[in-house]
C-alpha cells in the first residue's frame, strides 16, 4: 500500500517520477487548483453540499489481536463518523508477518501465525453488520512471500545484464510473483473468490497489482508467451532506454494486468455480484509498473488512487491539480475515485486537499485514510475534524456568493 517503505516504488523508477511531476506541476503552476473543474453533467464547477465521507484502510497485524481489538476499533470508527473499512485480510508487507499469509478462515493460503483462532474478518463483518460500517477485504495480489514460498517457480524475474534472475527487489528484499502466470492467477483469483464466497463483505479491496519495474518478468514462461504473442524476447530488450520494442512490452504486460482484473469482475459476478471492486492504485505517472487503469477501469466500481503527496517529495496541490485530473481522464464513466490519504503533511494542507475535492470534483464522495500502524483515537478524530473543517469552509463560500 504505502510507496515507500510500504509498497514502495523501484528508487530509479521515483527519481524519475518525482522530476516528471515537478516539471509539469512548475510548468503549470503550483497554485493551480483553480483548474478547469471536472463536474458531472448539470453542476459545472459546484462545490458538492454532502460531507466527503470518511474511509479507514487498516493492517490488521497492527490494529487486531483479539475480537476486543475489533470492536473497539469499529466503536471509535462510527463515534468518529466512519463509513466504511478496508480490512488487510491478506498480509501486504514483509515486516510482521510474511506477506500473503492470511487473517481468516482460509483453506487455501496460509493463516497467520496467532490467527489460526482468530478469524479477523468475521468479526469485522460482524462488527461491521452491528453499526452499519460498510467492510471490504483489502486482498494485496502480487506481493506474496507466502504463496514465493510453496511455489518457488512462482518467483518474479527480472532482466539483469541480459540475463533473467530471481527478482528479491532494489534496497530492501522484496518477494513478487509473477502476475502473467496462470497458475499465479488462479491462485490469487481462488483466495477472492474464498473471501466472497465466505464471508457477507461489501467489496474487495485490490492492491500490489502490478510488477516492480519494466525489466520483469522474464520467466521462461512469459519469454515464451511474450515470442509468441508480440515477437520479442523481453531478454533482448535494452531497458534502459526508451525503444520501440520497450513500448511494445510495456503495452503487453499492462494488457495482461487488465486482462487478470477482468477475470476477478467474471468470478464476482458469479459469486458475490452485490459486492464492490476496487482497485488501490499508484500515480498514473508511474507507467513502468504496467499499471493503467485505462484498461481495467470498466471492471472496476472503485478506483483508490494513491494520493501520497509527501513520499514523492510534491507539494499538497498535486493532488488535486494533477493526480485526481489524471485518474479522472483514464476511469470509465461508472467507476467512482476514492483519494486514499494517509495523513501526512500539516492539518491545513489535508483540509485544503479536501476542499479541492470537493470544489473540483464533487462527484467524489468518499476519502480513503490509510495507516501504515495502530489506529488510536486521537488519529480518527484528527481526520473527522478535517472533514468538518473543509465542509465548513465550503458552506461559507457558498454563503459568501
């Protein structure tokens, strides 16, 4: 989830993302939330009269040990004005637990150590049913040392010096599976469908869809499919620099990541088809992850954009001057975008972000927060009075016209 530290971008790949988004965002200027609106049909430019509500994106191996950790956390959430709760169902990082060990029931990956009593996810449902907090599954994909572990031939590889080797990330160890893989897929896609199948969620919740860089996989598999499909061996490309071959493949993989999230919409439609999808997601500038939610937006209910402003060194206006224009332009017309915060930055700077939502894209109903640790009280109320503070502000603009 969280781009650095927590779902953190290859370094190279941010250097350069970040120098990117700089240039556009001096060349267009800083202060430019006065940018064209994008309103719905019949309100150009109004500022949306409901409070934004608010979403808590949660990891369950810092915030619920016990069935007591759950209802007190879900008893501060609807003090605090919650509306909904992404539960981290399926481990996302490789600190506490191994990532893609699990926090229900499962007869098909791994419980987590300590949970194998504790069914997290019923008792948030549970939780959930009793106060009338809507409870997805946040269900990480590609991320997944657990599943590395039973399939070794899982491993994501990488082109090094023209040679394909096992992929154990940049600065830190990193455990990626290959998302081209059938089998991997199948996988992936069985854990959902367990999930939904299972347990009365709301929605699911993906995350980690994608690969780490452009110079993966390069498997003997996917070098095979990739011959047979586009007529290029990936070991034969120079990725660093821009080519003809480089675009093909880059247009490849991202078909193949649309391809997956099309089969995940199929298997819901089946299983649970009252239950959302959405999909977190990194800046669209990030293009070498093989992650455009052009090609996938149309099996989606929800697109979670990523709205870290400080981990890529960008000031607060980012957000809505560019990345929301940018989700904005790639999401089909159904798909609604849930900004995905976590907090950091001054208070003035998060409320002024969410009076540019609501200003700019009133559509927009809903803010994910996301927390990379324990959620305390002090955290939610923090967050309920930054709502309250750019609705306030939005009144009294609209007062003063």
């Amino acid at each position: 989830m969280k781009p650095t530290g927590r779902n953190r971008m290859p370094r190279t790949g941010l250097r350069i993302a970040r120098l990117v988004l700089l240039a556009i965002l001096l060349s267009s200027s800083v202060q430019q939330t006065s940018c064209a609106p994008v309103s719905p049909p019949g309100q150009p430019g109004a500022a949306s009269a409901a409070p934004l509500q608010i979403e808590l994106v949660v990891r369950t191996i810092n915030n619920f040990k016990t069935d007591e950790d759950v209802v007190g956390f879900f008893r501060l959430a609807k003090k605090s004005g919650v509306t909904a709760v992404h539960v981290n169902v399926k481990q996302d990082e490789d600190d506490e637990r191994p990532s893609g060990e699990v926090y229900y029931a499962s007869r098909l990956a791994p419980v987590a150590a300590g949970y194998e009593q504790f069914d997290v996810l019923a008792a948030a449902v549970a939780q959930g049913r009793r106060l009338g907090i809507r409870v997805y599954a946040w269900m990480p994909q590609f991320h997944d040392q657990a599943a590395m572990r039973l399939h070794p031939q899982w491993q994501m590889q990488s082109a090094e010096q023209g040679a394909s080797r096992p992929y154990q990330g940049k600065e830190t160890t990193e455990f990626f599976i290959n998302p081209i893989d059938p089998a991997v897929q199948a996988y992936q896609r069985s854990l959902i469908e367990e999930v939904a199948r299972n347990y009365q969620v709301d929605g699911i919740s993906l995350d980690w869809l994608r690969f780490d860089d452009l110079n993966m996989d390069t498997g003997d598999y996917t070098r095979q499919l990739a011959r047979q499909e586009i007529g290029i061996d990936p070991l034969t490309i120079d990725f660093s620099r821009p080519s003809a071959a480089s675009a093909l493949w880059q247009r490849w993989r991202t078909r193949k990541i649309g391809d997956y999230v099309r089969s995940v919409r199929q298997m819901l439609d089946q299983v649970r088809p009252q239950a959302k999808l959405g999909v977190f997601l990194l800046p669209p500038e990030f293009t070498e992850v093989g992650q455009d939610l052009s090609l996938f937006s149309g099996d989606l209910d929800e697109a979670l954009p990523m709205a870290y402003f400080m981990d890529w060194g960008l000031p607060s206006q980012w957000v809505n001057s560019r990345l929301l224009h940018d989700v904005e332009r790639k999401k089909s017309a159904a798909t609604s975008i849930k900004p995905t915060l976590d907090g950091t930055g001054t208070l003035q700077q998060n409320v002024d972000i969410l009076r540019g939502i609501k200003r700019t894209f009133p559509h927009i109903r809903a803010v994910a927060w996301f927390s990379a640790v324990y959620w305390q009280a002090a955290d939610m109320e923090r967050i309920a009075a930054m709502h309250r503070a750019a609705g306030s502000a939005e009144q009294g603009r609209a007062a003063r016209k």
